[in-house]
C-alpha cells in the first residue's frame, strides 16, 4: 500500500511538471504574457485601507492610512499613525507630487521625481501604480520576453524593456535594463516581480504579492518591497484591508491657506 501511495505522490508530481511545462512548450512567452495581462487587476478606481511597515538599517517604522487610484491618473495617500488622526496626505500624479503635513502645517510641491530621488531608485508613474496593485507596467513593450519555469512558477525575463513612445512624458524614457516575472500557474497573477540595473552593485526593486478572492477578481492583500542599493537595503510591508475596485472615490486635496510651503518633505 505504502508503495502503491508514493507511486501516486511521484506520478501525480509528474502530471504537474508535464502541465506546467505544456504552455512553454507549445504557445512561449506570448501565451503567458496574454493570460497575465487578462487576469490583471480590473479597475478604474482603487481604494484601501493600510497597515505598512517602513525598515531600514534594522530601524523599524509602522505607519497605517488609506490608499486611492485613479487609473493612470493619481495616486492619493492619507496618512494616520495613530488614534486615526491624519498626520500627512500625499498626491502623485505623472508629473507631479504634492505633500501637505497636517501636523506641522506646510506643504511641498515637486516634480516626479523627487520620488525616485527619495529612494534612490528610477520609477514613473506607470511603475509604481503596478507594484501598488499587482499589475505589470502598462505602456511598455512587451514582445522582447523569453519563458522559463522557476520553482513551480512561469517566468518572464527581458532585457531593455522600453516605454512606448506615445506615453513618453517631457522626453523623459525610461528603460528597464531587466526585468523578471514569476507568475502562478494557477492564477497567471504576479506572485514576484523585479527590476534591477546590470552593472555590479547595480539597483534591484522587488515586490512579491499575496491575493485574496473578493467574489469578483483576485485583489492584492499582501505586499512586500524590497529595495537594494550599493548603500543600502530597505524594506516595506504593506497589507490591504477594506478593497474596493468598483466604486468612485474622490482625491480631496486642498491645501489651507495658513499653511507655509517647505523645500522637502
């Protein structure tokens, strides 16, 4: 019986082996690709509720609030550490970001990339909507990809993945030296994403994703960044509670007069 048990085990392993190889063998990265992008996250307008930790040099930061997305359009963050009171409220367009401090009374206006100098990383607002949400990047090609399986997992790769020329903002083009997808084969959601430069010592984000069923789609729940540098290695949890995809939401940002402009954040 014991024999005839492991039999199945190692047949039944097999059978998953062969399957999730049947995809790469017979339709390449064009099959995956296409079933990742229509089991994207469907959405015009994003909103959720936070609990996200912050670390850095082994300097741990939690912080909660809420999270709102207008589709290629905004991102809003209300940001309340304790007792629910709104310490800071921030507003990322594909321009701009604003940032008012509720608590001290000032308000900062910059340019997108103030972000990326922040991090010390290279993103647009294409990219960080996805690594929000669980999706791929939007507009950037997508035909230069090669497929693989990595522990039990698709994989898409590509090398100097480029922004479609059409979405190029102030002639600002960003290329993605390389990038690597992990893919359930379940789900064909985003289990693992990364991007990182080619030199030696070179900047690598990564993002890794949990998903809940909300009766419609699968939504992400958990989200863990992952941010090296030549310096450092930074870290942030974030889990969505209260996910809601279909209905409308406001961007409430109006910044008080009394309120006195800052050069940083």
């Amino acid at each position: 019986m014991t024999i005839v048990l492991l039999a199945l085990v190692v047949s039944s392993c097999s059978t998953a082996r062969r399957t999730i190889k049947e995809p790469i063998r017979d339709q390449g990265p064009e099959y995956l690709f296409n079933s990742l992008k229509s089991n994207e996250l469907k959405y015009t307008s994003f909103s959720a509720r936070f609990n996200a930790s912050f670390t850095k040099q082994k300097n741990e930061t939690s912080f909660s609030g809420q999270i709102r997305i207008k589709r290629d359009s905004l991102i809003w963050i209300s940001i309340s550490p304790v007792l629910g009171i709104e310490m800071a409220r921030i507003l990322i367009t594909n321009d701009s970001v604003k940032y008012m401090n509720r608590i001290d009374n000032y308000y900062f206006i910059s340019d997108f990339n103030y972000i990326n100098s922040l991090i010390n990383s290279t993103l647009d607002f294409d990219m960080l909507q996805a690594f929000l949400t669980g999706n791929d990047f939007s507009f950037y090609e997508n035909s230069s990809f090669k497929a693989g399986i990595s522990n039990n997992m698709y994989e898409l790769a590509t090398t100097n993945r480029r922004k479609l020329k059409k979405y190029v903002r102030n002639n600002q083009l960003i290329n993605i030296p390389i990038q690597h997808i992990w893919l359930s084969p379940e789900t064909f959601k985003i289990l693992r994403v990364m991007v990182r430069e080619t030199q030696q010592g070179g900047r690598k984000l990564e993002g890794t994703y949990e998903y809940l069923n909300d009766g419609k789609q699968l939504v992400p729940e958990n989200l863990n960044f992952f941010l090296e540098t030549a310096q450092d290695k930074n870290d942030i949890r974030v889990q969505y509670s209260k996910i809601n995809t279909t209905d409308s939401v406001s961007f409430p940002f109006r910044i008080p007069a009394k309120y006195t402009r800052s050069d940083k954040f």
